[in-house]
C-alpha cells in the first residue's frame, strides 16, 4: 500500500529540499548542515527538518524558521517574507470560513478553538513572522532599528565595557516610567536573574535569532 504525501503548512520560503545546506543561527561556528527530509513534531502541529551534521550519525532536529540556507542566493528576502505572510493568512482566512472549529476562534493568532490544520497554519504564520523579526535583521549585522522591535523581544547587548549578553526589549524602565525604544538615542532592556531595566545605546543592541 503506497502511503499518501503528507502535506505541510510552511511558508513557500521554509521548503526545504534533501541535500541542501543549511545552518542553525545560534551556531557560532555556522557549521553547514545537509537537509535529510522534513517530518512533524511529536505534537503533530509543527514540522521539523531533520538534519545531517558532518562527522556524526545522529541526526539534528530543527524548526523550518531557525535554518539559514548557506547559499545566500536561497535565502528569502523582506519581500518574498511578506509575500509569504499574505499567502499564508490569505489560505487562513479561507479555511476559517469553511471551517466550523477555526470559525469558533475570535482572535485570528489564537489556536485553542482552531482544528489542527488551522493551528498548523498559524504556527507556520508565526514561525515566517519570527524569521522576518529576528532572523532576517541578525543576518545583516548591524544593530536593531528601534521602529521595528517589540516589547519581550530577544536581543543581544554588547556593551563597550563589558561582555556580550542576552535581554529583552522592555517599554517600562524601572519606576513605571514608559520609554519607547530609541527614545534619546537609547533603548530599555531587561536582564535574569532580577530583569531590572538599564538603558543602552541602540548601536549596542543587536537581533537575537
């Protein structure tokens, strides 16, 4: 018996074929890691590329939107993003008309009332918006644009006195005081263990993949 296709909910961009080369952001080293197939989660919502790291026979497992393609040429541009994006919530909306389930969820990002093929479609919404706002802009190098990052976002602080570290935009410093990223040439993150607020310059503020 011939076993159907599966059918997986990604964005046209996180398609990935067998034997590309692709890395994983976080990797320091950028070690280029070759597409075995793509399968679904244990939860069976999101899909997962299953990957081959040179020298080792165990496979790494990781979602469509944590990959870069090592050819630049393959990697999706802000543009090819948003086209994506439209595609995607364009079939979400489609399907939620059709769908009794979905049409009982009132917020469009939620998935509690969705059925699965609706809440694969968000999840595949949300990891394309992830790549568009962390990713894509890390891949650049230079630091955050104040215009487009989002209070709890994840970034890298590199401060001229000391090491690198990881935070998140914050909208309210300590005291309750509002500051809007970019506010005074600055930008107001938080920090563990105690997540207090301190201000740092926006040219020390990089994305976070």
């Amino acid at each position: 018996m011939t076993a159907r296709p599966q059918t997986f909910f990604t964005a046209p961009c996180f398609t990935y074929e067998p034997g590309q080369q692709l890395f994983q952001p976080r990797d320091a080293e950028r070690i280029s890691l070759t597409v075995v197939r793509t399968t679904y989660g244990p939860d069976g919502r999101r899909p997962i590329v299953v990957l081959q790291r040179p020298g080792r026979e165990k496979a790494v497992n990781a979602d469509p939107h944590h990959l870069v393609h090592v050819d630049e040429a393959l990697r999706p541009t802000r543009t090819q993003l948003a086209e994506s994006f439209s595609q995607l919530a364009a079939s979400v909306d489609a399907h939620t008309a059709e769908c009794r389930s979905c049409q009982r969820q009132s917020a469009w990002w939620g998935t509690c009332y969705r059925c699965v093929i609706g809440r694969r479609m968000i999840d595949a919404a949300g990891g394309l918006s992830y790549y568009r706002d962390n990713v894509l802009p890390w891949l650049t190098g230079k630091p955050v644009d104040p215009a487009r990052v989002r209070g709890g976002q994840h970034v890298n602080v590199r401060p001229n006195d000391g090491p690198e570290f990881e935070a998140r935009i914050a909208q309210i410093a300590d005291g309750g005081r509002w500051h809007e990223a970019g506010e005074n040439g600055a930008i107001c993150v938080r920090t563990a263990p105690d997540w207090a607020s301190a201000l740092y310059p926006v040219a020390q503020v990089f994305h976070r993949p």
